[in-house]
C-alpha cells in the first residue's frame, strides 16, 4: 500500500466528530489525503458509510476505532487500526463501554441540572442523536445554550476533571482495551501520548506495560501534540521500539487549529504501524 498522505485518527458524527462519515472522506479527499482511518469513541458504526464514500472517492480507509480505557488511574486512548468489524469480542467490549457511556451521561445530566443547566441530558442525547455520547456532545449542547462561548471555554469551566458535571468513566482495562483490538486482527496504538501529562518515567512504565500486554505503536505525531511533544515521541518509540502512526484527531471544522491531515511526516528510517498489521490488505 502506498501511504504517503495519511491521517490515522479521525472523528465522525458516529461519535463526536461534526461531520458525516461520508462528509469526512470526501473533505480528507478535497484535502489530497491518500489513506485515512476513521476512529470513532468506542464504536464502528460510521464504517460502513466511510467505506462506501472511500471507494467512490478513491481515498483508502483503514478501519479503525479509538477504545476508552484506563490505567493506573488514568484515562487512556487506545486507536485500533486494521480492525475486523466482525470480531465478537472487540463488539462485546465496545458495546459494553456504550452502555457505560449512557449510565454517565445520565449522571453528568444530573450534576448540571444541579449546575444550573436546564434539560443538560435531553440536549447532549439530541446532539449524539442515538450514537456514542460523549462529553464532546454536553459541551455542544451548552455552547448553544450560551453556558460558555466556545467548547474549550465550557469544558474549562463545566467537564473537565474536577469541575461540577465531570464523571469518570468506566472504562476499558488497558490490557482488555489491547485485546480486543488484537483479536480483530488490528493493531494496537497509544493514542496522543503527550496529552496524559505523565512524566518520562511514568510514560517508560506504562509503555512498557503497554507492549507487554501487545500494544505495538506509539501515535508519535499528532494534531493535539506541540512539534517538541512528536520529537520527543517520536524518540521514546525508537528506544522502545514501538511502531509509529500518527494522527490529526480531527473532529470537524469547528476546531480549525487541527486540520485533516496537516501533519509532519513519518520519518522512512522508522517501521509505521502497518508493518505490524497481520491481516492487512494487498
Ligand atoms: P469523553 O470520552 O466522553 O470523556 O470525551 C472526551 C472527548 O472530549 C475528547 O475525545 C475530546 O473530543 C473532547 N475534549 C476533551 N477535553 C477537551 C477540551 N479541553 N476541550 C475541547 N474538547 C475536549
Ligand atoms: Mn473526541
Ligand atoms: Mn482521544
Ligand atoms: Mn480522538
């Protein structure tokens, strides 16, 4: 496969991206992108559209996912790329962190009634319109009721950690998140590793752990990463001899700091993720 313009981390409206799945393959196909892979909050549901506008467009799609998990206290993103939709146990995992998702948002729904937010789950429920709801949607249903003039602002100030809607998620063990997404055949990628805020040493640990329980890449450069964080993700992959991706983590136009794609490239010298990828595609 000829990856040359690639993006391994994207969002549709099957979770809390703003565009359709079909939208984002014709804009990542607008934007001279060759491979993309959509990597939806604990759901596969946007494949099947992407898949369908990939082929029309001529854009390769890799199927993907990005599993909600935990470690040591920490929340942490797991992409899985290459994935078989059809594995039982990767859709028994995903459908259970769903239902995890609905009991939290029940709950956030009623701290920011408490809060002052009138209808808070009502309104996030008809920004997810059926599919994985997320905090994302809780902040799109404030902003519009004028909480907080942009999504960043409302998280500051209503769902952050610590602040008056935040839950905590019940999510994944990271060696259940990890085994999932092998048995579908896919690969396993810490997604935006500088985003955790762990020093180098705990970062090391939980790689370590990671690789262990047969996580094989590191999402060295991505769309939320200052260039400082890729260099020195890129050579925290090269000492652990993880497998490289990277990642735009694309939601929509909404946030035009983070384009499709607009990332730096992979350096040659290193192996990307799909040397990894046992089931890939001629
Ligand atoms: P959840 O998985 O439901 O906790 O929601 C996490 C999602 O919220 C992330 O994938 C981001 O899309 C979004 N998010 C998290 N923190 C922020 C922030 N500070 N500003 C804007 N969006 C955020
Ligand atoms: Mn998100
Ligand atoms: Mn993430
Ligand atoms: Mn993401």
């Amino acid at each position: 496969m000829g990856f040359s313009l690639n993006d391994f981390h994207i969002h549709s409206t099957a979770s809390d991206g703003t565009l359709s799945p079909g939208t984002l393959m014709l804009r990542a196909g607008e934007a001279g992108l060759r491979c993309v892979a959509l990597t939806d909050h604990d759901t596969t549901q946007g494949l099947v559209e992407a898949r369908e506008a990939a082929e029309q467009i001529g854009i390769e799609l890799v199927n993907g996912v990005e599993v909600s998990s935990q470690w040591n206290g920490h929340t942490l993103h797991i992409v899985g790329l290459g994935i078989q939709c059809d594995s039982e146990p990767l859709q028994q995992g995903l459908a259970h962190l769903r239902a995890c998702r609905d009991q939290r948002a029940l709950e956030m729904g009623r701290l920011l009634e408490r809060a002052g937010v009138v209808d808070a789950y009502q309104g996030a429920m008809g920004f997810a319109s059926g599919q994985s709801v997320t905090r994302t949607h809780f902040a799109l249903y404030m902003v519009q009721q004028g909480f907080a003039p942009t999504a960043r602002a409302l998280f500051q100030r209503y769902l952050a950690a610590g602040k008056p809607g935040y839950v905590q998620g019940q999510w994944a063990e990271l060696d259940q998140a990890v085994g999932w997404i092998r048995a579908a055949g896919g690969v396993a990628v810490l997604a935006h590793p500088a985003r955790y805020k762990m020093t180098q040493a705990k970062l090391r640990k939980l790689l370590r752990v990671f690789q262990d329980q047969g996580g094989q890449a590191l999402e060295a450069i991505s769309g939320s990463h200052s260039p400082l964080d890729n260099q020195t993700m890129l050579g925290l992959a090269h000492q652990l001899g993880l497998s490289l991706s990277q990642g735009s983590d694309y939601h929509g136009p909404e946030n035009p700091w983070i384009g499709l794609g607009r990332l730096p490239p992979l350096p040659q010298q290193e192996p990307p993720w799909w040397r990894c990828w046992p089931t890939r595609p001629d």
